[in-house]
C-alpha cells in the first residue's frame, strides 16, 4: 500500500497544494484525492506537478473535455489503473456520455491496432504526411 | 525497410480496400500511404483493419477532430513514429492549430508524469471516484 | 549510430562467443550479426546473453520455429525494430510461411486489442480461470 | 471496480454476442467471463472484437495452441494481468503443459533481453536479414 | 494469485537456489520472497535469473545503492508493482534515504517526459552526442 | 523529420530558455540540442520543461552521474533512441566509464528479466517489503 498522509498531517507546503486544489474544486481538503496524500511527502514534486496541472487542464483552445479524453487515452496506453479510474471520473464529470465514452474506446482500440501494424510491418514514413 | 506493395500490383482484395479508402478521400489509388501497401499481402487483417478504421473514426458523439487526438495520443504513448506522423497530418487536415497541438503536447506530457506518480507512489484508487 | 566492433577487432572472451555461434550456425564469424559487434564491448553481458539464448531457443517441449513466434511477438509488442527484423528472419528460415505471418500477425493485433479492453474497462480476472 | 453486466441484463446485441461465444464453447451463457460483462455497455465495440477473436484464434496454418502462445506473449510484454490469466488458461485448456509453460516464458525473457539490448546499444539493423 | 510453492514443498534444484540466497543474506530460507516461490516451478529459469542476479547486483565499478536505484527506475518505467515495492525495500536497506528518494522521483519524471517530448516532436539525433 | 526552429529565428520566450542553457553549459546558443530546436514552437512547455529539468538534474542528494543513469534507464525501459544518446552523453560527460556502463547495461537487463517475472508469474507483493 502506498504511504498516503491525511490533510491534517501534511506540512505547511503539502497543506498549501491541497488547499489551492480544494478551494478551486469547492470541496474540503480533508476529502483530496489518493494522489495528493501520496505526493505529500515530495513537496517540490507535488508543487511542480499541481502547478502544471492547473496550467495544462484548464480550457484553451481545447475544451476541458477533450484534455479529459487526451489524459485517459495516455493513461489506458500506459496501463494506469488508477489514472484511468480518476480520470474516467473526471471525463464523466465534464460530460462524457455513456455514447461518448464507447466511441473514445473504440478509437483507442482502432490505434493501439494500427500502432501494431505500422511498427510490425515496418512502415516508412510517408513523405507526403512530414511536417514542413 | 517493410514490403510494400503498390496498388498496381496488389491482389483483387487489397485493391479494392484501397479503391474504398481513395473513394472516400476524393484522392487517387496510386497514391495511397504505406501503412495499406504494407498491409496489402494479408488481405484479411488488411479488410478488418480498414472496416474498423471506417467505423470508428467517422464523426459521431465525438467529432472527428477530437477522435485524431485521441489516436495521437495513444500512439505518442506508444512511441509509433508512423502513426504520430501520419495521424498529426490527420489532426491538422480536421482543424488542428499550431496553439491545440501545444496545448495536446501539454497534457500528453501531464498525463505521462501522472501515469508514473501513480505507478511509482503505489496509489490506490479512490472509493469516491469508482464507477457505480 | 551503435558503436559496433568487427570479429576481428574483438578482444579474445568476444571471439570466443561470435565463434561458438558460428560454429554453430555454420557460417563465418566475420559475417556475425550487428547485435554481437555491439555487444563485444561488455564481454559479461555478450557471454551470459550467447548462453541463454542457446539454451533457450532451441527445440525442445516447444519446437524451434514456436520459440521464434513467441520471440516476435515480444519484439512486436515492446516496438523493438531490430529485433523485428532479425527475428522475423529467423522465422522464416524456421519455416514460417507468409500465411502462417498473416495468422501471427492477426493474433498480435487481436491481443493488443484484449489487452486494452482488459485495462481501460478494469476487468476483474475471473476465479474459474484462476491457476490452482 | 468494472461495471460488470450479467448476462441476464444485458441488451439484445450483447446477449447475441454471449450466446454465440458460449454455444462455441458448449458452456453456458450465464457463466461467461468477465471482459464480455464488461465489454456489454458498448455493443459495437463487443461485436467487433468478438467477430475478429473468433475470425483469428481458429486454427489454421498455425495450430490453436501456438496461437495461444503468441496471444499469451504479448499479454505477458503488455503487463496485462487479466490476459495473462485468461489466455494463460486457454492455453493451459489447449494442451500447454507445465513444460511447455516453462519453455514459453524462457523465450519471454530472453526476448525481454534482446529488445533491451538492441535498443540500448543503438543495434543498426542488418542489411542481410532484411525481407526482400 | 500466482501459484507459489514454500521452501519445504521445493523440489530440490530450487531449495538449492533458495538456500544460496538466503545464505547470503544471513534469512532464513522459509522465509524467502514471493518471486522465488513463484519460480520453483521452472528450475532453468529459476537457476538463470539467480546466477544473473548475484553477479549483476554486487558492488562494482557501480556501488550497490546506484545499482538498486538503476533497478527501480526501469521497474517504474515498466509499471511493474511488485518490482517496485521488492526493489523500493533493497534500495531503503542500503541506503536510500527519503530526501534521495524525493529527488529519484523527480528525475523518474522529468525522463519520462523528456522521452515522450522527443517522441513526440520527432527529434533527430544530434551528431554532437553520437558515440564515437 | 521533426519541425526544428535554429536559434536566430526563434521567438524571445525561446530564445530566453536557451540562452539560459547555454549559459549554464558554458556554450553557444547557436549550439543548442535539438530537443531545444524542437520545443521551441511551443515556450509554454519549454519553459516549464527547462525550469524542471534545471531544478531537477543538479546535484543533491544524489549525485549528478547518478542522476543521468536514473535518466538513462527510464529512456531504456521507454525505447527512446534520442534520449538513450544524448543522456548517455551527458553520462560519459559526468564521469560515466566504459565499465560503469557495462554494470549498468547489466542491471537494466536484468531488471526487465526481474520485471516480466513478477508480472508473468503473478507474485505477489511480500508483506515483509511493504513500505511502514
């Protein structure tokens, strides 16, 4: 099991991320998620990735649900059960549909398949297709 | 290099997938990528692959932007240099800009540094986030 | 580029293994592959690896043209180019014929396939197939 | 957890796909393993991935237990515990004897080997091995 | 759950890598880790893998810390649970501190996005950094 | 190939995050890496991924050559060829010896052997090891 500590034992840093996370989610620092006790031991790593989550999740020129989507494609390529079930969850709170979640698995299958075949057969790049 | 076959050459079969994905591009046969002259010498994952590419990455809950990135996504996961170079053409054929590719850069390489703390740290998943 | 060491550059443990698999191979060591010219440079690795792959690839309650099918399959699975090649030239020296790489390759892609659907539906192992 | 249907409360296409997999099994529907309770919530992906299992897995010019060898091999490169389990059981129900199990994770390992190396030492791949 | 057999239950090759082991750690042999117990079915294996251990591990050229440390990198990289929790354990036994283990962690993942940022981007190799 | 910006057509973000690199290097910035010509489209992420790899690659707790071999293994276990050459730069750089490097090439094989046994197997985590 991993060596989580609760919000009231954090020191001053670790408690100053949860705060700001849970201030802007609106809900208690004392209910912040598994990874946030885990990191809490690391501070100049849980403050260096909770700034960029916050810089890199919020909407842009992409919608929030569409960054949602990116994280758990990664997450399910990398075999994260814990990052697929958080994120999952997050998808589903940013309004990801039952419908919506079928098809984001079917791409993610379609890909892992063609990843396979290009890398088995081994495809050259097309010169049409490179970036100028 | 793969063994790549060219549409004048490929078997009744092969040609007629190609034919399929040329129609639907408004472009010419003979100018298909590799990943179908590859795939040409097993006309039966070469049939499957192509139905299920159809299938899958037509706009439907999701638009056929978003389903690109979510492609990308797993193929950057899974280091296929092909498939990141062929699909970013893809992505940027359906809209993608120069600030959504940063901003896709952006989370994949957030969600890369959360699959590992996840791992790493041993987290266990968060009873509040499973789905019911 | 690896920095690669020809047979006759090698120091004396080296040529002791590129010999052993020549003889073995009945070829000449000179014409040794480029996995062997890389590792002459760590004569403990080259060793301890020559060996296990003589006592583990050849026949025995799997046949030799098995072991290489599964050798390939890891290879294809963990994206390594070199070893895709080498190895499905080993393959087809063993006797895998061009329908039999159509059925492996089909296997490959349906098992990446299983393997997603498994992970990013988080599907619990199920207690009849448990190993007793 | 995976939100697992029961064969009971499942939609008619996914009842269909249960029915059709135990009728080839000879079992019963009811007792079905766990990625087909999963897969139900999304009936086009269940239907495809039951169509191209049954499509590949039969024996052709590779026998039913290489087959599952090769399945097992990439579960096995792809960390995925519930294919490890599952497939390790089919191959198990298709003749692999303790033996056999120790031969195939031998080529599993060396094969783990052999990528590490080729990769690390930067292997140029050799022109003689190369498919014509 | 893996199918583990106790010291007392081995067969008597694998009593003989066990108690080598615990030999040299000053234990007790019944009290040997899970992998062993896991591996007492496939001797060949089993012997291989203790032999590579015992001269791998060792103090060197590299001390034994930076080797466990080495050891717990790959492991996370490959997600591998019990290699991280097994290793994790060695590393703190010879000398892992928490603050060296914060600054692990942080290099862990500023690797992992450094892999995917070349990946991704496609970066060509520079010919300053090529091994001559 | 990849989209790579030389210093003299960068944008004043770019050009302000190499130059602080070459300044710590003591080089030009004419000279600058292609990781650096490639990120240099996007100063959101290059920004964020040269104050990380800064904060994180100097000498602490750990040693700078300790950690480029951490660096180093993760981009082994990743397969990434362009970070495999340029930390392994770096390594021989700080200190890293040709016999150094075969004890490291030796433990990274044997952690993916260690790895794929744990997870093939299905060992279970020792309580014993588990972290208080």
């Amino acid at each position: 099991m991993a060596k989580l500590t609760e919000y009231k034992d954090m020191n001053p840093r670790a408690r100053a991320v949860v705060e700001g996370i849970a201030k802007a989610r609106g809900s208690d620092p004392a209910n912040i998620n598994n990874v946030w006790k885990a990191l809490a031991r690391h501070p100049d790593t849980m403050e260096r990735f909770a700034a960029e989550m916050k810089a890199v999740m919020a909407p842009g020129a992409l919608d929030g649900l569409t960054k949602e989507l990116i994280y758990l494609a990664v997450s399910v390529a990398n075999q994260c059960d814990y990052c697929i079930n958080s994120h999952g969850y997050m998808a589903r709170q940013k309004g990801m549909t039952e419908e919506m979640f079928g098809e984001f698995m079917a791409v993610v299958l379609a890909a892992q398949k063609g990843n396979k075949i290009a890398t088995a057969y081994r495809v050259p790049v097309d010169a049409a297709f490179e970036e100028k």
